[in-house]
C-alpha cells in the first residue's frame, strides 16, 4: 500500500474514536455484503451509528453501495478488497484488535 492510502485508512480505521467501529464493519463486508439494518443487528449496535460509519467510509471510497432504499447493499470497495490483508496488518501492528 502506498504511504498516501496509508495515511488515509490510519486515519479513518485507527486515528480516529470511530475508527474502530469502521473496521468491524469491513470486516463484516468482507465475509459478507449486507445493508445497514443486517450491519446493525450483527454488530449490536443502533442503526444511525452504522449509517454514520457507513457514510464516512463511503466518503473515503473505503465502500460501495448497490441498490436503493432500504435494500442497498454495501461492499467494501475494489482498494479494500485489494489491500485488506495489508490494513488488517497494520492495525495489529499499531495495537488494534482485528
């Protein structure tokens, strides 16, 4: 990964308070495409707070989302899958829990 998205996923996965929210929510991704109220029920938490992580990581172009409404799907973008061993690597190394 080059040292510009590096700084990028830093800053969104472990920089931030939300940070690591956003990574279980890839994480979930990764294994399985789903829509924000699915996300919300495995996660445990309130649907907003998905929808607000689910914006930022669309903000950064970290995921996708298929469809309209109450049905849209979100994935974790081509650069996610791409680099996904890569950002769980260095969250581990900079003391996350992946």
């Amino acid at each position: 990964m080059d040292r510009e998205t590096e700084r990028l996923v830093w800053y969104i996965l472990g920089a931030t308070r939300g940070g690591p929210m956003r990574m279980r929510i890839i994480e979930k991704l990764i294994n399985r495409p789903q829509n924000m109220n699915s996300l919300a029920r495995e996660l445990d938490v309130n649907y907003r707070t998905v929808e607000h992580h689910i914006n930022m990581l669309i903000k950064s172009e970290m995921v996708v989302g298929e469809g309209e409404g109450y049905g849209k799907i979100y994935f974790p973008s081509a650069l996610v899958e791409r680099i996904y061993d890569e950002i769980v690597a260095m969250m581990k190394r900079r003391g996350m829990n992946v």
